[in-house]
C-alpha cells in the first residue's frame, strides 16, 4: 500500500491511526499542502480533488476520503475491529464520527481557511475566531452526547477504541494547536488522553511524522 499523506491534515491523521490499529506499515508520499502540492498535476492524477489523504491498494487501486479508507480497511483488516458488531451500536459510533468529520472539520480545513484571508480578506484573528468558533459549536454538542450516554467508557463507546476515537482526536489536536479552550469538555479530554496513552494513537501525531516542520 502507498499513503499519500501530510503530517498537519486531519483527515490524513484519521487514516494514520487507523492503519497503526491493524498493524499495518504502507510506503509513505508526503504531499505538502501549505505549499500547494496537491494541486500539482502528477498529485492530481492520483486524486483529481487535490485532497490527501489517498491510498493506493496493493492491488493498484486507488482510495480517497478518509473514512472511506478506513471503512475498507476495516473491511480488509478487521482485526482489531473499528465498529460495533450490533446495528444500533454501529450506528452510535458511526454518528460521532460523521458529527466531527462532516460537521465541524470541514469548516476549518486548509482550503476554507485559505478563502476566507485569501478572498474575503478577513484578518488572521478574525479567522482565528472563525476556527474556534465551530470546533466550540461541535464540541458542545458531542460533550452532552458522549458525558451523557452509559455506553461512553474510556473511549467513545466502550472499552476500546472505535472509528468515533479515529475521528475525534484529530480534532481535539487542532483544537490545541488553535489554543481552544478545552475546560468545558472533560469527556472529551478524558477520551483523547485514553487515546494518547495507546501506541496506534501517539505514534500518528503530527509531531511525529517524517514531514513535521
């Protein structure tokens, strides 16, 4: 397998810990998105969104989206198993995910950040605010879900980790390095540092990859 990867995106984290959890080690290609390379035309041939992550397949094929990575790698992989066996319980983890994933993510990637000063011209802290702004709005929600819900245990939901953990440390990170205030959110925090504490998790961080700057 090849990862097309770039150690500050989020969605290019998720696919990190993902493949740490099955124990699997793909070719990396670092694709620098602050200075444009995936709109570079050999990176586009490879995935016409200009986006990482991508995977391609040891059969060649080519995947992006990150939870559609992650859903054939747990199709392909499925030990450790990232989603619940029982239809109500899938459906739990599945909602967290795509709570952070298409909710609250997409307002702060790269591409809108770069809009917003770029085209509408707001200053560097007006879209500071913007950032924390949304993450806030998130968060508050999914810290009544997950601090109110008996099934949360030391991750998301249970004893182990789930596609909802996947998704949501990535976002707690930016939430960080964006000096968000994380004191409203115990249940968030107390799931990102169980999280933190598993190998899979800690070695996918940002600060951990070959590109960091």
């Amino acid at each position: 397998m090849k990862l097309y990867d770039y150690f500050r995106s989020s969605a290019a984290y998720r696919v990190r810990i993902a493949l740490n959890l099955k124990g699997l080690v793909p070719e990396r290609v670092f694709v620098h998105l602050a200075k444009g390379e995936q709109l570079a035309g050999d990176y586009l041939s490879v995935n016409p969104q200009g986006l990482v992550p991508a995977l391609i397949t040891d059969d060649g094929v080519v995947l992006s989206q990150s939870l559609a990575i992650i859903d054939w790698l747990d199709e392909t992989h499925p030990v450790p198993p990232l989603m619940p066996a029982e239809p109500n319980e899938r459906a739990r983890v599945r909602s967290i995910a795509l709570a952070i994933a298409c909710d609250i993510h997409p307002l702060n990637n790269l591409r809108v950040l770069n809009y917003l000063s770029n085209t509408l011209g707001v200053t560097a802290e007006q879209r500071t605010g913007w950032y924390r702004y949304w993450i806030d709005l998130g968060f508050e929600a999914l810290e009544k879900r997950l601090a109110g819900d008996p099934r949360t245990g030391p991750f998301c939901h249970g004893q182990s980790p789930t596609l909802a953990d996947v998704c949501l440390v990535p976002q707690v990170a930016n939430a960080r390095r964006f000096h968000v205030d994380l004191s409203p959110y115990p249940a968030i925090v107390h799931i990102d540092a169980a999280c933190a504490a598993l190998p899979a998790f800690a070695d996918a961080a940002p600060a951990r990859q070959p590109d960091a700057e």
